[in-house]
C-alpha cells in the first residue's frame, strides 16, 4: 500500500465544501483526510453560502465555472465564446438528436446536449483554470471525481495535459450515484463513452447501479466495483425513541429531499388528502390510538412554493403538513434526535442509493420507499418498512401508509430496532468510507 505521508489525492465535487449540499461528501471527507497526505477540492461552482470546516491538510481551489451550473447567461459568456473544442462533440450532437427515450424528446435531449457541451468549454476554455488544474494534478496519485457527470467531462484533455508533465499517471475514479448515472432519470446524459473510457475505476453506490454500467455501455472502466455510501455517527440520546413508552397522540410521518419532479413529494401530499378525506381509515387511525397526523418535510426546491400552497390547502385538524424549505443537514438530524418519526416516506421515480433512508434508520424511522435504483439494496435486515412499486399512485400509497399505521405497537417497536441494527451493520459511515478510503489510497 502506498504511504499516506507521501500521497496526494485531488477532489472534484459539484459545490463542497461550499453551500450545504453534498452532505454525504461532507461525512466521507474525514476519512479521505486521514488516509491521505493532502487533499485538492476543485468544486464546479460555488454558490451562496458559507465554506465548511475542512480538515488542515484539505485545500480548496479555483472552482471550474465562475458561475451557477444552471446560468444559461453563464454558459453563453464563458462556453460559446471560447477556443475551446468543438468538433470532438459531433457524435454525441446526432446521439441526441436521433436517440430515443421514454422521457425526453429531440429537443429536451438537444437542451441537456447543449448544457453538457457548453459546461466543458467554459471549463476548458479558461486557460489559467486548465494550467491549475494540471499542476495540482502532476503531484497527485489519485484523480478522485465525486459525480459521474459534468466535472468528470475533463478526464480525457486532463489525462492528455498531464502525460508529458508526469512520471506515472495519476489513477482517475469517478463515483455513480443516481442522476448522474441513470439515463432515464434526465432523460439523457451526453458524453457517455467519452467519460467511462477514461476513468480508471468506476466506483457506483449500488449493486443496481453497477449492473446499470456492465449492461448499457460496451466501454467501461477496467475495474467497477460497489463502494456504498453511510451516513455519520449519533449520540445515543435517541435511543429512548426506540422504547416502547410513547405517548404521542399523532403519526409523525417525514421527508427529506431537494423538491423537484423527480421526487414527486405532490404524491405524498395527495395520498395524505385522500387518507383525510377516508372516513373508514381515519376512524382506524384514531383507534389505533393517533388522533391526527403530522407530515414534516426537509428540504427546498423549485416547487416549494406550490407544494407549501398545497399543504395549507388540505391541512386541518386531523393532517397537519409543514415544508421546512432548505434545512442545515445538522438541524434535519437535530429533529429526528430529539423527536423522531413514526415513518419516513420517498417516493422518487429514480434514486441511486438514498442518504436519507440511512439517515433516518440511523434514527430508528421506518421507511416506505419506491422500488427504484439501488433503495431495495437498504431493506435487508428483518422489516424495516415498505418497498413499494415506482408506478403507484396516490391511492396505492395512501393504503400503505393506512397499513403501516395499523401494525401493532409491537410491531413498530421492532421495525424501529431492526432499522437502526440495518444501520449499524450495512451503512454506517464510519465503517464504509473509512475502507472506502483505504481502496482508494491502495488501487
């Protein structure tokens, strides 16, 4: 193995350590930390927000778009007007253009091809950015890309700028989580073979997302191996949530996620509606011993407005939902600590292999989660919820939730134990990011 004093690995990240997103990114970093010498973050963009506390031998660098990924001005200035390449994107232009998927037309596929093209130029048309980059990677041995979309676009110009400058080649790995993974999710992902046919290590989330890779593309890495992801350590204050003795007359039920279509929260909303408005079924809830029932849900997006604005429309004495917008990571973990939940729910159409559902059987929180991705991969040890069909409706989810309440107490007793036991012994971030860290330092 190689000697950690002497090693250094650079970092390519989507925002870390700047904003509060990547939190999972933010948990594993520690662990990269302590197995290597120093540590290089090229984040895409910055945004709003403060910069986290970084480990001392974590610096930060230039980030590679001087502007929001999704600024279209942004792209024009800096992706259109450059010298950058052009022609190297005359297969992928056709690809979207005469390529087929269930979820985006010609045009949707153009506008994401463009997006991807114009975001490489404007990161290899900044000269001193390119110069950068290339001389923290001339001292590195491990080129670690975090997402396996946009940042990772410059794999094949790095790898060409870096040969005459080294000795030996740095290892390039790109982690695959969900969106930037799975086709379908976008409807298209330009520059597929370009990418994998660059990258030394493919390291995807799930065992789904692995048999994604080997299945659809022809040139992949020469190594694909499945390194999950974990969610950090608590106290163990929470562990009183997991007793018997609860005397709380409502159904907490929450949610965590970025509020856009993909996680399709209006689903949740209207199942709640329906189980209002069920007469039958709530006479069974408040039987069960909940008077009324509480939705909390963590996160913002373009739709928090229209979905706060729905909630105040069905909210009543017995439902009462409440969106937290964009919630700091600590404060989410925060509430489930010092209140806990009877049940979390997510519902998205594609997922990689959820954080969230960690998170909240860390907590002891049961789970119904849609059958997408790697999620089946996180319901493995004894009952631990519900894993549902991705093509449900309102109604169908409205009758799992109504099924779940009605378990005995016993029974949601024992599925909060088996989850936080789940946890502990499959998605722990103590235990995966450390051997996650060492495989890296190690190839």
């Amino acid at each position: 193995m190689n000697d950690p004093h002497r090693v250094k690995l650079v970092l390519f990240s989507d925002t870390f350590p700047y904003g509060t997103g990547e939190s999972f990114l933010a948990d594993e970093i520690p662990f990269l930390a302590e197995a290597f010498h120093r540590i290089t973050i090229f984040p895409l963009y910055q945004p709003d927000g403060g910069k986290r506390k970084l480990p001392p031998n974590v610096d930060v660098a230039t980030p590679l778009l001087p502007f929001d990924h999704k600024d279209k001005k942004g792209f024009v200035k800096y992706g259109l007007w450059c010298k950058a390449p052009i022609f190297f994107a005359t297969g992928e232009f056709f690809r979207a253009l005469f390529g087929w998927s269930r979820k985006a037309g010609p045009l949707k596929r153009l506008r994401i091809f463009f997006n991807y093209f114009l975001m490489l130029r404007a990161i290899l048309g900044r000269k001193k950015l390119m110069e950068e980059i290339v001389r923290e990677c001339s001292f590195a041995d491990k080129i670690y890309f975090y997402w396996g979309d946009k940042s990772v676009m410059i794999a094949p110009w790095l790898r060409k700028r870096l040969k005459p400058n080294v000795e030996f080649m740095p290892t390039f790995l790109a982690r695959f989580h969900g969106s930037d993974l799975y086709e379908e999710a976008k409807g298209f992902l330009p520059f597929r073979k370009m990418i994998l046919s660059d990258i030394d290590y493919a390291a995807p989330v799930s065992y789904d997302g692995m048999k994604y890779l080997q299945n659809r593309y022809r040139h992949i890495p020469p190594t694909v191996k499945v390194w999950h992801l974990g969610s950090a350590h608590h106290d163990e204050n929470f562990k009183n949530l997991l007793s018997d003795d609860n005397s709380d007359t409502a159904f907490n039920i929450v949610g965590c996620s970025n509020l856009i279509p993909l996680k399709r929260v209006e689903l949740t909303l209207s199942a709640l509606q329906l189980l209002q408005k069920d007469a039958q079924a709530m006479e069974m809830v408040r039987a069960r011993g909940f008077d009324k029932i509480v939705y909390t849900h963590f996160g913002g997006g373009q739709l928090l407005a229209s979905l706060s604005k729905k909630a105040e429309e069905i909210s009543s004495d017995s439902l009462h939902i409440s969106f937290k917008g964009t919630t700091p990571h600590k404060d989410v973990l925060d509430h489930y600590s010092k209140n806990g939940a009877d049940l979390f729910i997510l519902v998205s159409s594609s997922e990689g292999i959820p954080v969230s559902i960690m998170e909240a059987m860390s907590y002891g929180i049961p789970v119904i989660a849609t059958n997408v991705g790697g999620v089946k991969e996180l319901f493995r040890n004894g009952p631990v919820g519900y894993i549902i069909d991705a093509d449900l409706n309102a109604e169908d989810l409205k009758k799992q939730i109504v099924e779940y309440i009605l378990l005995s107490k016993e029974i949601h007793s024992q599925m909060k134990k088996n989850c936080y036991i789940n946890w502990k012994e499959k998605w722990d971030a103590q235990t995966n990011y450390k051997a996650f860290a060492e495989e890296l330092l190690g190839i």
